[in-house]
C-alpha cells in the first residue's frame, strides 16, 4: 500500500493523537520503573545503614 501525497487534517490529528498516547504511555511505564527502582535503592541504603549500625555498635570499622 502506497502513502498518499497529501495528509488530510483529520487523519493527521488522529495519527498524531494516537503517537502522542503511545508517547504518553511509554512515559508513564518508563516513570513507574524509575519508581521501582527508587524504592529498590531506598531499601538497599536503609539495609546498608543499619549494617553500618550493627557494625558500630561492635566498633568494628565500616569501609565506605
């Protein structure tokens, strides 16, 4: 199938309407993994302080 010359405006706003959902779409999942993964590293830097506590309380030093 061929691509016409010319876009008529209705199906050009519905082309660009239907990327601009999928960019939307994209963005909204991209920012959910960032979350996960923000979530993840604020887990592991708690996990990480509290060995470091640990750690003191037996005044062994911690390397950093």
């Amino acid at each position: 199938m061929t691509k016409p010359l010319i876009e008529l405006p209705s199906v050009l706003q519905k082309r660009l309407r239907t990327e601009n959902d999928a960019l939307i779409a994209d963005l909204a999942e991209k920012n959910k993994q960032l979350a996960d993964k923000d979530a993840e590293l604020a887990d592991k830097n708690a996990e990480l302080a509290r060995m470091k506590e640990l750690l003191a309380q037996y005044h062994i030093p911690a390397a950093t």
